[in-house]
C-alpha cells in the first residue's frame, strides 16, 4: 500500500525512480476506482468487507482509499488498498486533478458527500452532497442505507442484513460473507507478545473490554458485569481476564479493575495497532458494539459481543462467537442520552455472559 504523501513521493514522480519503459515494477493501473469511508475507526474497518468483491469484479485494478487519520493505521498493510489517502486540503487537491472509472462513498456526513460531489469519476456510487448542501443517495444500495437511518422500524426490526453486506449493497458488488481482514506489522505484534508475556497470563486469556464509544449511551458493559465476569474466568475457566480499553475508557478500566479484586489483570493502554495485536492475541474478547469487536473479528479472534442501544443483525461475526442482546423493550434504539434505569446493558446477567463464553472457547476447541 502507498500511503499518501509520503516523503519519496512528494519530490520525485517515482518512488522506485525509474522510466516506465524501462522498469519491471511497470503495471498499469486498469480500472482507477476510489472508496470514501472517513470514520469512525471501527467502521472503516468493516467497510474493508467491500475490497474482496470489488477486486472479483474489476480484477485489473487500482484502489484508492479515503479516511481520516484516526482510522488510516487499520488500513495501511491491506493488500486490496493500493493508495491511503487521510482527508483533508492536501487529498482534496490532488484528488480534483484526478479522474476515476468507479468512485464509492460510504459515508453519509457532508465533508465525505462534499469530497464525492467534487471528484470526476465515469461512474459514482454512495453519497454525495446536493446543491442544497443535502446528503443523497446516488444508487439503490445507498437509499436503502439512508432509509435505515430515517425508520427505527426498517433500522431494528425489518432489515436483516450486516453491515459488510449494506457497504456492499452500496458499491454494487456481490457480498459472499468475505470477513473483513487486518493486517498488523511485526513490531506490533513483539510489542503487545512481550506486554502480554510480562502478565504471566493462563489459558484462556479472555479480554474484557471495558468501554465504548462515546456517541450512544450505554454501549460498554458496566463494571460490575465486567468484574463478575473477571472473577468467573478464574475461577471457573482458570484463565486470566485482561482488561481491555483505550485512554478514554482508562477511569472505567480502573473500576473494573478494583471491582474484580485481583481476579483481572491491566492490559494497558497503547497505540492502534499494539492495541489490535493484543485483542489479537486474546482466546476470546467479551465486549459491546466497540471498535475491539472488529479489530477481534478482523484477526479473527472469537467475539461474545453484547448489544444494548445498537442493532445486533448488523453485525456479522463470521461463524466465531456469540451474541447476548439485551432484553429490554427500548432496545434498540440508538439514543445519545438515557434515562432509563436500569439500563440495557445494566440488564444483561454475568452468568448469562459467562455462559456465551463457555460456548465460544468450546466450539474454537472443536474446530
């Protein structure tokens, strides 16, 4: 993958400084396509559910890719991904003096719908931005993916399909329940084996993430489950439960922490990809609709993930997990705020989380 701007790039024309004519390395681009999907990190990831079908059906091809820099490291080592480019002035321009034969975007904010209306491509698909200043819908996939967002109706009881396959219902390519990949450098992965060797961990080493994003309410798992949970695999399972966050999520990891009382151990905090790699080295990741949940199916690790606020059909965890939803009647509802209490997530039984885990290390045992 050649990430955008990097320093060979911006003065010479080649990064390998050779004529064409002349060069091994020559290939022609074939079929110039160009994906938009600017956040949030989680989301880029399994919108890169896209790039196996997009490559069946334009197999001579060059891709290139738009996100924001938050999610540009999940994308920098996909073979798929010919070019990462993070948004901005600098992408915008080089991007103006382009043409494309296919542009996609999967997003619906007006800054990636801005950046669809002002490329030149043969053929668009996704979003883009009206004269109004309005997000619409250039295909059928993506008014249907609009539609979702306007009717709690079709969002959380009708519609039946997972992301991966929406994000390809907007692109036009067939979705064949490809999992989406990640791809980590070595150095990650030394770094989060010797942070996880440092723990003294025994099998199986669960990871209990212990927070969520902060747009929804109640996304992550209250401490008190989390802990409950910590103390079940050590004295159930005698494993090791490593609690699981970013820097964000660090107050929450704490009280999980203290709840536990020495049953869970402190994964830390770290940078994305040391990050991934340690969910990646886990034998299992308990955690809500988070972004961990698809680094976990990504590196495919099995997930038991919990549902709250947000639509448990969109999520596909590929054959390796389970899902727990909650079970109260608001749910889903996808709300910034709430006052209901108990919560949905306050709703789901350590036992019952127990238990889904239980199920998941048995059948990877199986397989």
């Amino acid at each position: 993958t050649e990430t955008v701007n990097s320093p060979p790039s911006r003065s010479r024309p080649c990064v390998w400084r050779r004529d064409c004519a002349e060069c091994d390395r020559y290939a022609p681009m074939g079929t110039r396509i160009l994906v938009i999907k600017l956040a949030a990190p989680g989301d880029v990831l399994r919108s890169a559910a896209v790039l196996p079908p997009l490559r069946r059906a334009h197999p001579s091809s060059h891709v290139t890719w738009v996100t924001d820099e938050a999610a540009a490291p999940l994308l920098s080592r996909n073979p798929l991904v010919d070019r990462l480019m993070t948004f901005g002035f600098e992408t915008s321009l080089v991007l103006a003096a382009q043409a494309f034969d296919l542009a996609v975007c999967l997003d619906k904010e007006p800054r990636a719908a801005a950046l669809m209306r002002a490329v030149r491509a043969g053929r668009k698909l996704g979003f883009e931005l009206s004269d109004f200043g309005t997000v619409r819908a250039l295909n059928e996939g993506a008014a249907y993916d609009l539609s979702l967002g306007l009717s709690d109706e079709l969002k959380f009881r009708v519609n039946t399909k997972s992301y991966p396959e929406i994000a390809c219902g907007i692109a036009e390519v067939a979705y064949e329940g490809e999992p989406y990949t990640l791809a980590l450098p070595e150095e990650s992965v030394r770094r989060a084996g010797a942070f996880l060797a440092a723990l003294s961990p025994r099998d199986p080493v669960v990871g209990i993430v212990a927070g969520a994003g902060a747009v929804f309410a109640n996304k992550a798992l209250p401490p008190s489950a989390c802990s409950e949970l910590a103390k079940a695999v050590r004295a159930k399972l005698g494993g090791t439960a490593v609690v699981l966050g970013g820097p964000a999520d660090r107050e929450r990891a704490e009280e999980v922490l203290r709840l536990a009382g020495g049953a869970a151990v402190d994964g830390g905090t770290h940078e994305l990809l040391d990050y991934a790699a340690l969910v990646g080295m886990c034998d299992a990741v308990v955690t809500g609709d988070t972004m961990a949940l698809h680094i976990a199916v990504a590196l495919g690790v099995p997930v038991v993930a919990v549902f709250g606020p947000t639509a448990p059909q969109e999520i596909d965890l590929y054959g390796r997990g389970r899902k727990v939803v909650a079970g109260l009647p608001c749910a889903p509802c996808y709300r910034r705020s709430c006052d209901v209490s108990p919560s949905c997530m306050d709703s789901v039984p350590a036992d019952g989380l127990l238990a889904a885990l239980e199920d998941t290390l048995k059948e990877e045992d199986s397989r």
